[in-house]
C-alpha cells in the first residue's frame, strides 16, 4: 500500500486566487541561538545588532534579531504554499519593519494572493503575495510583497482573469517606523565617523571585501530559516536541472552583501524598510560575493536619525569599485547578482 | 621524556564484563544555542520543537530540545568508553523517552553492560550495553539499549562465557510516556491536515525531498553532540581505511530522514520510543539523503493522543517513491542507509 | 559620483605611533548561543565549559566563555585596526586572563601601541600592541600583546624611532589569577583520572586525534569571532595571492588543537595565561591538524589547584606521537603549524 498524498505537492498557479489568505505553518521562535548563527553565516558587525549594551545605549529594546534576518524566517515559512513550484523569484516590493523581533519572539506568517496574471506561453504564471509576519502577541511585525512565476498544473486549464496590484515603487519616506533615538549612538564603537551629513544622493561606496559562500554555509543559513526550497539543498536532484547543481538562497546573497556594506555604512545597519529588490543571476558555491551601495535618495527623520535610501548592488568574482550595474539599454552587466533598494536608519551629527 | 598513556586508548572487548556501568565523561548543558544549530544542521521543522508559544499551546512545558537531539548527546558521550575502538555499530533496541529536556538542562551519561559474545574468528566480540541519560536533578530523561562490535586486544585472551540479552522487538505502546495532551493541537501551524485516524497499518510515505550532506556539515553536527569518533573527523588517518575518506555518523543521517520526514507526517514529530534501528550502509559527503516511511502500527494513548509505529528508511541518492527497502531472502536493496523503527506521538481527530 | 573613501583602508605602518591608543568597533555580546556554536565548530570538551552543573560544582560562577573563545573575540576585534595591512603575525605574549566572562556579558576591546621598528628592507615594519577587552562593567577581563609585520604606505617615508617593548618570556605563576577552588572536581566526570600530581616537567602527551578543517567551517568559526581579515574569506582574491587559496585564521588552529589536548589533558582545560606563541606555518582547507603538548613547568596555586605551564604543538598530516618540533638550529620540522606555550589550572589530588 504506497501513498505519495500525504507529502506537500505545493500549489500550482490554478491554486492561487486573489483574496486568498494562506496560513504558513511552523512558527519558529528566535533566539540567542539564531543571533549568533546569523553571525556567524553573514558574518553581521552592524554594531547594535553585535551588543546588547551599544543597543540599549542606541535607544533600542535590547539585542534584536537584525529586520534581514526576521525577513528571511518570515520569507522561508512562505516557501512552501507559496513557491515550492516556483520557475523564479521575480521581485520585492513594499517592504516594511513595524516592531523590533527580540529574542523569545516566535514570528507566524499568513500571506495573501494580492494579483495573478497568466504568461501568454499558458504554462505558467505570475502570483503576488504580501507575507505578514506576527509575533507571539499577534502584532504584526512586518510586511512585504514579493511575486514569482509559478507552473500552471495544466496547461489546458482556464486563465484567470488578471490582477496586478498597484505597488508603490519606494516606500515613502514620512511612513518609515521603528528608527530609534540615536543622539547617544557611538561612532567609534560602531565603527565609522560617517553619518546621516556625510553621505551624498548619487555617491556611491565600494565595500571593498569579498565573502566566498561553500555548500555547507548556504544550506546551514537556509536551514537555519526553515526555507525548505529544494533547489538549496538536494545535489542529486539538482544534476539534471538547468544548472546542474545546487543554487544559493537568495537571502544569502542579501545578507552577506548587507554585512560587507558594513565597511562604508557601518552606521546604516537598521533596515527600515524594502524597496524593491531583484535576483539578477544565481550564485553557486565556490563563488565569492563583492558589494557596492549607491545612495540613492535621503530623509531626515528625527533631530537625531535620518533615512538613506540606498541601492546595494551584490556581484560575483570581480572588483566591486568598478560598480558594475546595468547598461544603457537596462541590461544587467556580467556578474551582477542582486540589485536591492532599501531604507536604512542612520544618526545624524 | 614521551609518555602515550594520559590519552584514553578507549576499552577493547576483554575489557567489558557483564555488570559493569561506566560513568561517561563530559556532562553537556543544552541551550537554546543547541536548539538552533540543530534545526541549522538538520533541517527540523517540527512546530513544537520549533516554537515556544506552539509548544505551550500543545501540552508541552515550552520549547524542548528535541528527543532526538538529546538522544544523539546522550549517545555522543558513551563513544569515548564504549566505541573509540568499535568495528561497527550493529543496532539500537528499547530505546525511551521519560521526560522532557529543556533548554538550561544538563545531560549526564551512564551505560551499563548486559551482553557480551566473542565472534568466533577470536579477534572481535559483540557488546550490548544499556546507556541511561540524567538531568541535573538525577531523573532519568532516556534510557537505551545498543551493541557494537568490539576489537579483542590479543586474539589469544579467553574467551568470555556468552551472555546475550534479551530485547523486546518492539516498545508495548502501554508502556509509552510523556506524550502531552493534544486537544489544542493547531494542524494548520503545524503543516499537515493528516491526524492518528488518517494513517492506516501499512501505508508507505514518500517524503520527497532530499539533502545533501556536506564535510563541514556532519563534523559540526556531530561535534554538536561531542561525539568524538575518529572516523568522522580524521581525513588524513581514514586515508587508509576501507573507505579511505570518512564516514559520516549515523546519528546524522536519522536526523535528517526525521527531518524530511516532516513532508508528509508533520504533526508526529515527538518521538516516544526507539524500536530497533540499524545503519544499512555507509553515508559520505556529497551523497544526498531520501526518506520514506511506512506505518507499522497503531496504538491510542489518550483521548487527544495516539502513536504511530513507524519504520523510517533512509536512501541516497534515489527516488524515495520507490521505496527501496528488502529483498525475499532479506538482503537490503542498494543504497538504503537506515532502517529505523519507532514510535511517535500524533493528534488524534 | 563615485567615492572609495568611506570604507576602512586599514592602518599602514606610518599611522601608527607608540602610546598610541585604538578604540575597536563592534562590541560584542556573547550568548548561549555563542557556547553552542564554539564548541561545534572546535569540538570543545572540557567539562568546565561544558556543564553549568560541572562548572558550579568546581568553583565557578556557572558555564564561562572559554577564555580562548574570549581571546578570538578580543583578537578579531583588532583586525581592522591592527591587521588589515599585516604581512605576518609574528607573535603573542604577556596574555592574561582576570576575569570569566558569563553568557549575557559584553566585550569591549582596546589596544595601544607599545612598540614599532621598521624592517631594513624599508618596506614593512613591526608594530607591538597591548590589546585589553572590557566587559560591560568596564572590569579588564584580558590583556594580551602581539605583533605583526605590517606594510608600509610609501617606503620613502621616514623611518621612525625603533622602540622595542621589554617583554615577560613567561607570565610569572604567582600572577596568575581566576583560578577556582578545585576540591570538589569531578575526575570521572571530567574525563581523565590525571591530576596535578601527575604530571612531570619534560613529559611528552600524545593527543592522538586528528581534525580536518573545511573552507566551511574555519569561515564559520572566524566571523563567529568577527575577525574579518580578508585572507580568509576572499577565494576570488587569493587566487593571485602567495599561496593561491584561502588562509585559516591562526585562531581556529590554536582552538582545535587545544580541543583534542582534551584527550590527555581533560583536567587542564582552564587556560590562565598565554606566555607565547606562534604560527609556525599556514594551514588549508582539507588539512588535518593533530597535536601534541610538552609539560613545561608546574606551580602550586592553591591547597587545591595547581598550574601547568604547557606547550602546545600543533602539526598537521601527520603522527604527533613522532613530536616533531625544531631540529637543533632552532628550526621548525616540516608540518609544525603551532607553537604555543600557556598556563592551565588543573585539580591537586
């Protein structure tokens, strides 16, 4: 008597209508534990997500979970219902952090069908989603749109009628939350005499380092957040894909570009709120990560705090101080991995 | 002036006499930083082990240390004595689960042996022993039975009067503890609409998906547990072993099958009890781990409450729908790694 | 507008002056989490850092950081004050340890410069630092000093005075501090029936075990510690680089070398003070490092503690009970990675 039924098929894009709210199971509670695994898989410096006393002293709750790495639980927990039959991550929008995650949180995730469009080849389709993240009291923690292209089951099957959501292309800054009293934030302690002041629209940082990413850091990282996308793990299934092997989370590539941007923004460590952001190509293990940021816009906030706006643009096997983007038609250049815009909290002098 | 003998040659199997109990060394606090390298390092997604606030809400005192996990602590501590000298480690039996171990706990390990039988080549002798893991208050949290095979110091040293003992095929499921009380139960948190009264005697369950295990991977899991044997960590010295390259713990290998077991029997994550479990071959790095599973039995524990008697099989490198498993003559088919049967804890309607 | 200006370029040996003192970034708080993953990745045994049970029953305040953890801490912390532009680290001495520090406790670092002689060659030059970690309380709770060969900026610029710091070859016994009353240890418990007593000036001690080191697990370890020195990291930029690969970061040797001196010295595991030490040659992803360790001298601290004074070696791909060490030029055999040179406390009968 064999059953295959009682095992997950993931949902196909007939499964997806809009409205549709899907709860997301394994709530994860994060701890001490994580905080120092995300560390060591990022290699993360930001300094009031290092020290709980710089935190404290930063006008913050205590050492949080970093918004990065709440991000990737809360994102993991959708892979399932969401993109387990996923062809491709296609993009962010709207993302944004409304409550600090401390350790002894346990983050639930619900996620909503916002739009659905067919792809004109009839195989598959476009689903958007806004995932929510609760904590244990049921406030909601944050929020984000992401949208990828997902098989259709049939062919043959009939095409819905297509939503596309309506997405702001920035968040605006007069909605960002959460950024803290920072008179008392010590540069030296966080490690750069750069603040709100220095940074000029249009400037752009090399982060100078590189970061090699083997099989085991991707798979423990990707564990680490319960995202279970099968692609990141299994090496035999993979010998026959399109690639050949096995491909790298993309929230890797996200928070390992993030903790190399610390060298030049290493005040700018509170993510405040997502943009957009796109996985322009896959990363593979043995390859090593650059980053450059560019700012991209500024918003004073507070007396003490202000918001950078800033593109981080990740990119593989070459000098970052090249910055490396796209070209004038809009094509990506060789190499580019990930083209990410977000807001960052910042002191101001 | 060189001196060997202040490192421990571990016991060979003139050394091991019925009766006799060891007190293992290294007693292990277990935290919520072992909670998160577990599901790092295995991939664990089971919602009690996963969240506190889940946990509380399903009966249990808050968020465990998974049984499993404990079990391979509790087995890492007895290789020093038992092991270090083992030619192989032929099976588990009436292996129990009495009481939760929760973060802050502190493992500490006694076996006692019960059986011994020389081989008839005269160089190696099988060893059962019963290993017993206590908290820090002296309760007995589990207690096991396994058997190794033994080097003989001298092939020419006695041969010892044969005491085999006698093991039950099975835990009684009357006989099973600890299972909470389920009524609160959230089926949709925890990933699976399937309960106690959905699984029938005899159903076989592919788990789909697969991991691949990496160097890195296993030596930092099984460092976790402080298992110490040479053949996992020691690269240059297995370089003229049978294999010649290390062989990976067979703790890991339960671990992850339990883990991606998760596809398709989310709510029977809590283990009761250890039936029997044999490692059928050898794992290496770079091989990627399957999993099927088959219901054995069935047993009611409570009103909210049942067990499942599984039987969980390990492959690599194969489709787990094909559930490779015995020949006729009872020969394994190739490939399988682990024949592990067990009980767990599953809601009831 | 493209700007490079912004992130850390690292001291050369012109910016460095004697009396000078360094503020380091990134504070660090240590966790639970923190312990778990040490002991993962070193293979940590010692039962004092293993057991919150063991360790109050043996005189201290609950499970510590161990002190060479802490070391790495502090150390990585320097990195980029210190050791970005280095060539070598050429040695440590003088390292002291006054205070445990407990999970929950923040790590402050601070160095000033007591020495500096530039090379001959007018390329490089030697910069001695004193480096100090604080706690949150601003108690000192290690000192040590180092020096390493750092590159000049422009060989043209002016040769400073040299000034050479006296430095103790060895920490003298009766300064040694935070040692616990040991009258309570547990021998079996701890792993090893060896005590103080037992223990010659001259003896040799074979660890026997050996441990591969993957590109995985050094990177792990290294940013566990936030040392982010880019050899380590950078595959893509040590392509071109002297040894075309990867360095480990000297601090994963000393870690795992000191872990499987369990195996002989199981009661030695509080280190006290590091008299010297160096890195003798680099190790590689996939090496085996194996170790062995030379009583060196003994002193009575306490009616119940005593201390060791040992030497560490660590050679790699090969048998440490052959001991290799310096022929009778002074010259380090071939494979000797460590030579390190502590003081431990261990039990009295």
């Amino acid at each position: 008597m064999a059953s295959v039924q009682k095992s997950n098929p993931g949902n196909y894009f007939e499964d997806f209508h809009v409205g549709m709210e899907i709860i997301h199971a394994t709530p994860q509670t994060l701890t001490e534990g994580d905080v120092a695994l995300y560390r060591a898989m990022t290699g993360n410096r930001f300094a009031q997500y290092s020290s709980a006393e710089f935190a404290k002293a930063a006008g913050m709750p205590g050492l949080c979970i970093d918004p990065l790495h709440a991000f990737h639980v809360v994102f993991g927990k959708s892979v399932p219902d969401i993109s387990l039959n996923a062809v491709a991550n296609l993009g962010y929008a709207d993302g944004r952090f409304f409550l600090p995650v401390m350790p002894g949180d346990t983050l639930n995730t619900v996620s909503e069908v916002i739009g659905i469009k067919e792809n004109s080849n009839g195989k598959t389709g476009v689903v958007w989603v806004r995932t929510t993240g609760f904590n244990q009291r049921g406030e909601t923690v944050m929020s984000f749109v992401r949208w990828v292209m997902v098989n259709k089951f049939e062919m043959d099957n009939p095409t819905p009628e297509p939503v596309v959501p309506d997405l702001p292309e920035v968040v605006p800054a007069i909605e960002l939350v959460g950024h803290p009293d920072m008179k008392a934030w010590d540069m030296a302690l966080a490690g750069s005499p750069y603040t709100f002041d220095d940074y000029a629209v249009g400037e752009k940082i090399n982060h100078v380092d590189g970061m090699t990413v083997e099989e085991a850091e991707h798979q423990i990282a990707t564990r680490l957040y319960q995202n279970t996308a099968k692609v990141h793990f299994d090496a035999h299934g993979q010998k026959d894909s399109r690639f050949g092997k096995r491909l790298i989370y993309g929230g890797v590539v996200i928070s390992i570009a993030r903790s190399l941007a610390f060298n030049g923004l290493a005040n700018a460590g509170q993510m405040l709120a997502i943009n957009a952001g796109s996985h322009v190509s896959p990363l593979f293990a043995g390859d090593t990560i650059y980053a450059w940021s560019e700012v991209l816009d500024k918003a004073e906030l507070s007396d003490t705090c202000g918001a950078l706006r800033l593109r981080l643009v990740a990119v593989k096997d070459q000098d970052p101080g090249a910055f490396a983007y796209k070209d004038d038609a809009g094509k990506y250049a060789a190499g580019v991995l990930l083209d990410f815009d977000y807001w960052a909290a910042i002191p101001k002098r």
